[in-house]
C-alpha cells in the first residue's frame, strides 16, 4: 500500500505546487491529505484512499485522468472522474455553480461504487470542517468568497450529499461528524439524533411474495401481518420520511392510509413496514378475477370521492398539484413548440384555486383490500388541485400508456389491455356518476390533453428523441392541438 500511496502523495504535491486553498490561505496539498486520513478512518482499500490523495488533479490542475489511469489504475482514475466536475470553459464559474453541483451529484447518486461513496464523504467532510472553523470566525461574510454566495444553496449542496450517502455510511464517524457540522451552520438542517450512533434495523425480503409495485418501488408481503415497501435507488431518507409525515396527515384528515411504524434499511435501500393484515391489492384482486374488474372499479371511484371531498388547509402540507402538470408540459411540449405549451399551461392555470385532496398516485396497485375495505400506502405526492388531474393520471395509466403498446400497461396493472380501459371506463361512469356517453367522452379528451403531454415529457426524460420517435411525438401535438383548439377550458363537475 505504501508504495502506492506514497507515489500519490509526491504527485499530488507536485501537480498542486504553488496553489492555495481558498478560504484559508494553506498550501493545497494538505486537504487531499486530510482527506486521504479521512478515507482511512472508514477503510483499508489503497484505491479508495490513493484516490483520496488525487481527487483534485484532475479539476484544480493540467493533470488528466488518462494520466492517473496509467500511473495508478482504472479504478482510481474512475473514482478521481466521480469527484472531477464539468469545468464549461468560458462560462463564468459564479453563474454554472448550481448546473455542475447538479451534474456531479447526479453521478454520486447513480454510482453503486462505495468508494465513490466514501471518496465524496471525506472530501465533503475536510471542506465542511474548514467552512465552519471560518463561519464561527467570519459569520456571513464567509460567503462573499465564494463563486456562489448564497448560503441557501451551499446548504442545499452539502444537506444533497448527506441524502445520499446516509443509508451506505450513517454508522462512520465520518458522517456523523459531517452532520453535526452542517447543523452548526444551517442549525435545525437535521435531526440531531443523526449525528449520534443510529442503527437501521436490517431486514432482507428474499422469499417474500411481491404484492405491489410502482414507480417509488416494490411492496412485499414480509408475514402474515405485515407488508414492506421497498424503495428505489432515487429514494434518500429524507423522501422517506417525507412520505410517512404525508400519511400521517392524510390519516388524520380521512383518508383510509397504512401507517408506517419505521424505517428499515433493506441491502442498500430504505423500506418502510407497514401493519396490512391478509390484504391484497386491487390490482391483483382484478388479475385474479378480471370478471370482477367492474365492481373494483366501482370501490375505487367511492374511494376517489372519498379523497376528493376531504378540504385542506393553507396550513397542510400538500403542494399544488397543477404545478407538477406545468412541470410536464414545460420538460416535454415546451421544447416541441412554445405556443402550444403556452396554450397548454394557460388550461392549468385556469382551473379554479382548489383545496380538494388529490392523491396524486392513484390507481390499483396502490390500493389494498383488508376486510373489504380500501387502504392506501403510497402517499409521497399527495396534494391539493381539481380532480380531473386525478382522473388524467389515471387515463394514463389504464389507456394511454397502451395505444402503442399493450404491454406497457398489462406489465404495470399484472392485467390484459382490454381489462384495463374497461377497468377506468367503469370507474369513469361511477365517479363521474353517469352513463351519458357524450359526457364521459367529453372528460376523457379534456383528461388527454395532460396524458399526451406527459407522453411527449416521457420521451423526452431518456434524452433527445429517436428519429423513430418523431412520428409518435408529431401524432401527439397534433391530438393536444385539436383538443386545446375545442376545449377553453379542462375543468370538470362532479
């Protein structure tokens, strides 16, 4: 290990020659060293720590990582890349501060690598260290020094990181010193439990029978009085937490919701347990008896009513649900025409104020049976709006997602295509309390209108579109084009 080490250091030294740190003044070189002492409180692997040593080459200096990949390996030049940020020459570095902390916290988020993990931790931990040695000196003046002087946003940056790394290194020293540094500076940024020992109950769902599934995660049946939800990779404690708080709330204003009594860590993701005895969801109830599907449908849409007749106040913790729509429309339609996004946007924002409870995830694989009686779990984007946001959402689902592709929707609901559109037909006729042809088609076009924007933003999430989705994109501006030529407004009565 020495040799390696060693070599590092001596490269180090040379290539940071001459260069000072910013708020202090002291030769560079001692915070690669400070963070190479750091890394080797939480491990042994001369990788890990060599990277440590090398960690600001790549982006204080003229040294690259080809060069430190040919002098001390793969693996330390990708774990050097993780910490390496985007350098946008030309640009003022004051005015692309929060696009490159996006982009390198992005690559923390997404790295399975534990070493990237501690790398980020230490770094972070020798920086915040000096930060606080200079805020109990300087107070807020320190930010003045800073290409970013807002404190707001160095808070938000350095609270990011610990999100992240708290399920993989909340047992360190390292982290918990790092927490309580943050709370001296941003006082009340976290829980000061956290940065005392805490120890996450360990539980494993290996043999346990997937009952629900979505885009936070998987649930699971853990015995025969409890469920467990999984979440994914995206998810950090502090979502988590969030959701239970939602449920919380939501429980007390009427809402028929789980509990959650903790938090559980779950390999390397957080789960939450939840007390749901003999319960199945509504979607594998229709799975199983697809000649049911109407009579489930009709629950779900008594439970829609239930949940869009309870009022909130200013008070509650629930967002606008319209700004999530615009949020769609202003990452997908916007970037395929600006007049139709503006036309699109004006809808939304023409609905009138509300305070009705929306769900914001609602559709059968949310929702459990228990003794005949409905219960929700997955409460993360509970919020107040118009129903007929809420009925979009669930358009999407049972029909839109399908039209090209059947099996999109059979995958999500564990049903055929065909029990799907008339699984939301039904719940349409008896939430809407109506069998009248011309109005229930009149709500599913004006429900469309938000489902083809939310397809275009679909698309465009996994990057610029294909040359082969073109022909879908064009065909779904021309359908929010007609209907938002028909339509002066997407309200609906109920």
């Amino acid at each position: 290990m020495m040799r390696m080490l060693e070599e590092a250091i001596i490269y180090a030294t040379v290539m940071h020659q001459g260069k000072v740190r910013k708020v202090r003044n002291i030769p560079f070189i001692l915070h690669p060293l400070e963070v190479a002492q750091i890394l080797s409180t939480m491990t042994d692997d001369e990788e890990v720590i060599t990277a440590g040593i090398l960690h600001d080459v790549v982006e204080d200096t003229d040294g690259t990582l080809d060069e430190i990949e040919k002098r001390f390996g793969k693996r330390v030049a990708y774990l050097v890349s993780s910490e390496s940020e985007n350098k946008y020459p030309g640009e003022d570095r004051a005015d692309s501060w929060k696009r490159r902390k996006e982009e390198s916290l992005l690559v923390l988020k997404n790295s399975k690598d534990i070493g990237v993990k501690m790398l980020w931790l230490a770094d972070k931990l020798a920086n915040i260290r000096s930060l606080a040695g200079s805020y109990s000196e300087e107070g807020e003046g320190l930010w003045t020094k800073f290409h970013q002087s807002d404190p707001d946003m160095h808070c938000w940056y350095y609270r990011t990181i610990a999100d992240n790394l708290e399920l993989f290194l909340n047992k360190t020293g390292a982290f918990k010193e790092y927490i309580k540094h943050i709370n001296f500076i941003w006082p009340g940024t976290f829980d000061s439990d956290k940065a005392r020992y805490k120890k996450y109950k360990e539980v494993s769902v290996e043999g346990c029978k997937l009952i629900g599934w979505g885009a936070k995660g998987d649930v699971y049946r853990y015995d025969d009085e409890l469920v467990i939800k999984v979440y994914n990779h995206n998810n950090t404690y502090r979502d988590v937490e969030r959701e239970i708080a939602l449920s919380r709330r939501a429980f007390v204003l009427g809402i028929p919701t789980a509990i959650s009594f903790g938090i559980v860590s779950v390999g390397n993701k957080y789960g939450a347990l939840y007390e749901l005895v003999e319960s199945e969801t509504v979607s594998a109830l229709v799975s199983r008896n697809p000649g049911q599907a109407e009579n489930y449908a009709k629950l779900m849409a008594e439970l829609a009513k239930v949940i869009h007749g309870i009022r909130v106040s200013e008070d509650d913790p629930f967002p606008d649900i319209s700004l999530r729509m615009i949020e769609y429309i202003k990452s997908g339609v916007f970037y395929e025409s600006e007049e139709l996004a503006e036309r699109c946007i004006r809808l939304i924002e023409k609905l009138p104020k509300s305070d009705n409870l929306i769900h914001g995830d609602f559709h059968s694989g949310n929702v459990f049976i228990q003794n005949g009686e409905p219960i929700l779990i997955d409460m993360d984007r509970v919020s107040r709006g118009r129903p007929i946001i809420e009925i979009s959402d669930l358009y999407y689902f049972y029909v839109i997602l399908g039209e090209e592709n059947p099996s999109v929707v059979e995958d999500f609901m564990g049903f055929s295509y065909e029990v799907s559109k008339k699984f939301f037909y039904s719940f349409l006729k008896y939430y809407l309390d109506t069998e009248d042809e011309k109005r229930l088609k009149e709500v599913m076009e004006k429900a469309s209108i938000l489902c083809y924007a939310r397809l275009i933003r679909k698309l465009y999430k996994k990057g610029k579109p294909a040359l082969e989705e073109r022909t879908r994109i064009n065909g779904y501006l021309k359908r929010i084009a007609d209907l938002t030529e028909k339509y002066d407004s997407i309200d609906i009565t109920v």
